[in-house]
C-alpha cells in the first residue's frame, strides 16, 4: 500500500502499571492484587504482553488512518 507524501504517523502509547521483572514484583502480592481490583476497572495490573499489542496494532494496516493520538492502555483506570 501507497500513503504518497503524508505518510508519517505519531501516536503515543500511554500504559498504566504493567507487572514486570522492572517493577521487582511490586504487583505480585495479595495486598496489591486487592488493590488494581478496587482502582482499576478491568480489576488487574497490565502484562507486558498487553502493551505490546497496541504497539501492534498502531504498526499494522488496521491502524493506517490513526495519527497523532495518544492512546492510554491502563485497564480503565484514571491516574490524577
């Protein structure tokens, strides 16, 4: 597929807490467990994996006509 001279896109992935080694385990308690079921809608903290799918769908033909976005991936959870 052809997007002529306009083809550059820029979105912005904006992920809540993702459970991670990079978070040493911060997510893995029963306490923190209760606490993504009180303060985020999905009830849990975000997988690497679930990121990761954005990043793919915003890098396939689905997503060719999405610029300049900032797209929040945090399980319905508002962070003030």
């Amino acid at each position: 597929m052809q997007y002529g001279s306009n083809g550059v896109r820029a979105n912005c992935i904006c992920p809540g807490g993702v459970d991670t080694p990079m978070t040493g385990g911060a997510f893995a308690t029963e306490e923190s467990r209760a606490r993504a079921r009180r303060a985020i809608p999905l009830g849990r903290y975000a997988q690497a994996e679930d990121i990761a799918e954005v990043a793919v769908w915003l890098l396939s033909d689905a997503s060719r006509y999405v610029t300049g976005q900032t797209i929040p991936v945090e399980g319905g959870a508002l962070v003030t």
